[in-house]
C-alpha cells in the first residue's frame, strides 16, 4: 500500500501541496488528475524519493521497488533493445556473473535465481515491449542517438515497463505516443499485477485503465472508486453538496447577522446576541468551488469560401526529392473534420505540411482555393515561443498593423486578457503557451486549422475546452491526435496513412480501433467497403457529410436552448433564496410568481433536454 500523509510541499514561497493525504489499495491502478499547474508532477516526485517534502511523508512497504522515468532521455551507442534488457539490473548482474564465476555452489545459486526472476525469457519480453511502442526489429538494432527526442522517451518507458516495478510511475505517457502504441499501453497496463500511479489527462485512457482516480485540487487530494467518467459523476455530485451546503450556510450567516444587528444594543436582548455572534465567529465558511475564467479557446470564424478547398490528384510528397507518400487523391470542402490515422512515422505530419503548403507536391497535381488561409498548429510552435516575450508583445508583432484593440480581442478569445496578457511566456505553463500558440495561428481567421497532437499539455478540462471550440467552428479541420475522445467528438472523415499513401477510412474510429488490437493495423487499408466503386463512395460520403452536418448544428441548437434555460433557472432560483441578489427581471417578482415562472422554464427546459438528448442519439447512429 501507498500511503500519504499530510504531504506539504512549497516551492518558490508558494505551497503546491497542503498536507495531501490518501491510502492507494495495494495492486491498484491509480489516475492522478488535476489542473495545469495543480502539483501533479510533483507529487509523482515526492512519491519518487526525488523530492522531499516540508511536512509529511509517501511511505511505501520496505523493500518496494519504485520506477520512475527521468526527464532525461537515454542517448548513447546502446540501441533500444540493449537499453531495456539492461533496465533489469538484477538480471544483468546475475548474467555478467555467470560467466565469470567459478565456484560450483555460487554459480548454482546464480543459476537458480536467473531461473526464479524468468531471465532467460527477457529478450523475448524485451522485444514484445518494443514492437508495442513502435520499434520494429531494425528499429531495435539501430543506436540511441540516431532517434529523435520522442522516440528515446519511447525507449525509456519501454525500460521501466520491463523492469515491472512494485510501484510503477507513469506522467504523462502518451505524450511521446501514437494512437497505436496508446492502445497497445492500455492492454499492457491492464495486465499489469503491481500497483500504478499515472498522470494522465487522457479520458478513455483512465476509463480504460484505472480502477481509482486521485483528484489534486488547491493542494489537497480526494480518492475515487472507479475511471474517469465516474470521478465526473461522483464530482458533480460532490459539487452540488457543497452548493446546497454554502446556500444554506450564507442564508444562516445572513439570518445570524441580521439578529446580532438589531439586537445587540437592546438590554434585553444583549446576551442572545453575543452569543450568535460567537456562532458566527466559529462558523467555518465553506469555500467556492474553483472556477477559471481563463479557461477558454475561441476560434474566430473564417469567410465563406465555395467548395473544395484542396483537391489531391495522384500526389507525391516527401523531402530531398524522396517521396514519403505516393498516389494521393483527396478533396476537401470548407465543412469537413478529418483525423488521420497511422503510426507515427507513417508520414500524417507529411501529409499535414503538404496541406498547409508547407511542402510542394513531387508530382501529381495539387490545386486549392486561393483565397484560402490555413492555420497551422505543432509542438514546435509551442517549444519555438520566445520566453522573454510577454502574449501580447507575441501578438502585437503577428498582428502588426492592427489596433491595440482587434490585438487584446485575440488574445481574449483564449483566456489571454487582464495580466495574463503581460505575463513572460516563461512563466505561463505549458497548456497556457499551447493556447498561445493556437491564438496566433489563427489571428486571421483561417478556413482551414491544421492541428497536429495539440492536446499535448493540456489538463482534460482544456481538451473539453478545445473540443467545445472546435465543434462551434465552421471552418475545416484536419486533426492529428492520440486523444480518441477529441477524434470522435470532432471528427467526421478519417483518413489512414499507412503503406507510403493516405486514403479514406470508411470504418469508425472503432473499427479501426478493433483492427488495430488484432494486430490488423498496418494492413487495414480503407477499411470496410474500400474496393466500392468510386463514385459511388464520393457521393454516399458528400450525402452522410451534409447529414451529419444538419445534425450537429440540431445538436449546437439544442445544447444553447439547455444552456440559456439553465441559467434562467438559476437566476430564478438565485431570487427566490437571495432577493437583494435577484436580477432586474425577477426582482419584483412575488414569490408565487417566480414558482410559477420556474416551473414555465423547467417544463422548456425538460423538452429541450429531451431534444438535445434525440438529436445527439441521432448524430451518434450516424
């Protein structure tokens, strides 16, 4: 068992965790969750041994083995699968010694405990780790240093999986990963016997793999029972406690207040006075439920433009006059929503460059509006930001030319505004300088977003924040990303690139999914359907696409009518409680007649409910 106690740590005069306390059942499966910023990371370190806390203590049963990966990647002349062989340092010892030992009895002890730890099957298990990651078998040989930073981390998780600690620490795993070797990750995990603690902003991750969520919130920590979706549930619940909780303890202060006041001079009543007033002074207020205003992405919406945006006609793209991907031929209209599929080294980000004219076509024709403005997002966008640079001196200098006002409108679509727009870059997190990126790429209102793994960073209330952003806008996107939850959310069209070409998935993203765990997925071609006649399929897909459109603008409807009748309710329920707080239109209102305007607006409200919940069950069958 992992426990907690009263863990207290402040860094930089500030207190990140305040005495954070819980008990993680043996052999569970832990998500730690929390918002950017919130002291996940490091809790993982103190949970480590890399950090010590101020107060408090992470005890864990003597003698437990705890894996953890370091921020550094590995480098060298190793290759991958010597580095994760190595990762067993008890096998390696053991191996080493048997080939130099010469003591009979010894080298039967030594014998014997390479048996009981399983070490002659390491290679095997070694090489299984790896292919789920991603490295095929000359992958496997090649050295360290002739990988890219992502792909070192890559070698580094599979080390510390190998080496199956009793205590296994995982921050943020996927960010190295695609969606191939998220999934293979999630089997991996689910079979895994010891206990895991993995940060995670992933939903169908958590829901797939934990048995427990760990929630950080204002430095404290609250275990769940159960994945991500009954942590939501289980926290609005919680949240509607301590509404109705401070409700009632408000109304109590202000009735206790009232009486002290015209009360305490009167002889008669003094004593009863002061003693309410002592009640008061002991009365512990009830906090507020944390809420971030600065929480928001809002992507300006583009000018009509007339079918197609770009049209691919047996393409050829690729670097230093070698093409990556051959035979390419895609449309796309200015309302389509397009993930692509593949492992990473496939050529999606090949394909994303070509779109955003970043690279030209080898040969074969490109041909695409030319009114047309792309907004192109990457991680290195985010890495490139200058840290001495403040949000609006970024934009101010994207924007040159236009006023200081159309400059902090555009940073205020994405929660830039007040300080933070004058905050140093290098202070702001890294979700924060992700919504920064995104803010100047589409400073001119594109017709097409190219989004290429922007989650990265970004807490799972940011990535609702952005999948609610994308839904609301009415350009094109094409998306690129291991978060299947914003894939089918947002996505419409998928388009695998595999096998040095990029071609319609007429599957789901489940489908694709189910190919993928059979070990199907390089050969999975256009999925079902692929070999119908072709004409056919582009005018089936034209038809479920302004179908689909039709349904989702149902949904958007709806959702805004809920949206509106919610808040009328809660302004009526806010009157009924509070009248001095009451809103102009409810504030004259009697008391019958607020009911009765209530029950008006929960009836509207039931049926467009039930309207939302039809159209969405409708989109969902389509």
């Amino acid at each position: 068992m992992l426990t907690l106690d009263a863990v207290t740590v402040r860094l930089g005069g500030r207190t990140i965790l305040d005495r954070a306390s819980a008990s993680l059942p043996p052999g569970s499966r832990v998500g730690l969750i929390g918002r950017n910023g919130a002291g996940k990371s490091t809790l993982v370190r103190v949970i480590a041994g890399q950090l010590d806390p101020d107060e408090g203590s992470a005890e864990m049963p003597r003698g437990a083995r705890i894996g953890y990966i370091a921020q550094e990647a590995p480098h060298g002349t190793a290759t991958p699968f010597e580095t994760v062989l190595a990762a067993d340092a008890e096998r390696a010892s053991l191996m080493l010694q048997s080939e130099t030992e010469q003591d009979p009895d010894k080298l039967g002890d030594i014998y014997e405990r390479l048996i009981a730890i399983d070490a002659y099957t390491a290679p095997a298990r070694a090489a299984e780790i790896l292919v789920g990651l991603g490295f095929d078998e000359e992958m496997q040989g090649r050295p360290l240093d002739s990988f890219s930073g992502g792909w070192k981390m890559r070698v580094a998780l599979a080390a510390l999986l190998f080496s199956q600690p009793d205590l296994l620490l995982l921050d943020e795993p996927s960010n190295h990963l695609d969606l191939e070797a998220v999934m293979w990750l999630e089997e991996f995990l689910r079979g895994y016997k010891a206990t895991i603690v993995v940060v995670s902003h992933e939903r169908d991750f958590l829901n797939n793999v934990v048995d427990h969520i760990l929630h950080l919130q204002a430095g404290k920590t609250t275990l769940y029972p159960g994945g991500y979706d009954a942590f939501e549930r289980q926290r609005a619940e919680r949240m509607a406690q301590i509404a109705a909780a401070k409700a009632n303890q408000d109304a109590q202060r202000a009735k206790l207040q009232d009486y002290v006041a015209r009360n305490s001079a009167r002889a008669s009543t003094a004593k009863q006075a002061q003693s309410r007033l002592k009640l008061l002074a002991k009365m512990q207020p009830i906090a507020e439920l944390a809420n971030d205003p600065s929480l928001s992405f809002g992507f300006p919406n583009p000018s009509e433009l007339r079918p197609p945006l770009i049209t691919l006609d047996m393409a050829a793209v690729g670097y230093d006059e070698t093409p990556i991907l051959k035979r390419l031929n895609l449309r796309l209209d200015p309302d389509d929503r397009i993930a692509l599929l593949g492992r990473n080294g496939n050529g999606k980000t090949t394909l994303a460059r070509l779109l955003a004219a970043q690279l030209a076509p080898m040969e074969g024709g490109m041909t695409s509006s030319g009114k047309m403005k792309v907004g192109y997002f990457t991680q290195y966008q985010v890495e490139e930001l200058d840290a001495e640079d403040t949000p609006l001196e970024h934009m101010t200098r994207t924007m040159r030319g236009s006023t200081p006002a159309a400059v902090r409108a555009q940073l205020g679509r994405f929660g830039f505004s007040g300080d933070k727009a004058t905050t140093k870059v290098g202070k702001l997190s890294g979700g924060e300088r992700a919504r920064l990126a995104l803010a100047l790429i589409t400073r001119d209102a594109p017709h097409l977003l190219i989004l290429d793994e922007p989650t990265n960073h970004l807490d799972v209330d940011a990535r609702e924040a952005l999948v609610q952003a994308l839904n609301d806008y009415t350009g094109a996107v094409v998306l690129v990303s291991h978060d299947r939850h914003m894939l089918e959310l947002t996505a419409d069209r998928l388009v695998l690139v595999d096998d040095g070409t990029a071609r319609e998935f007429h599957g789901s993203l489940d489908d694709y999914i189910a190919l993928v765990l059979r070990g199907d997925g390089s050969k999975a071609g256009s999925g079902p359907g692929s070999k119908s006649d072709r004409k056919k399929d582009k005018r089936a897909v034209a038809e479920a696409r302004e179908r689909d459109k039709q349904l989702r603008q149902s949904v958007r409807n709806a959702e805004a009518e809920v949206t509106r009748l919610t808040a009328e309710r809660s302004a009526i329920d806010r009157a009924t409680f509070d009248p001095a707080g009451a809103e102009p239109r409810f504030a004259k209102l009697t008391m019958s007649e607020l009911m009765r305007r209530r029950s008006d607006v929960q009836a509207k409200l039931d049926a467009a409910e039930a309207r939302w919940m039809e159209a969405s069950e409708a989109l969902e069958a389509a």
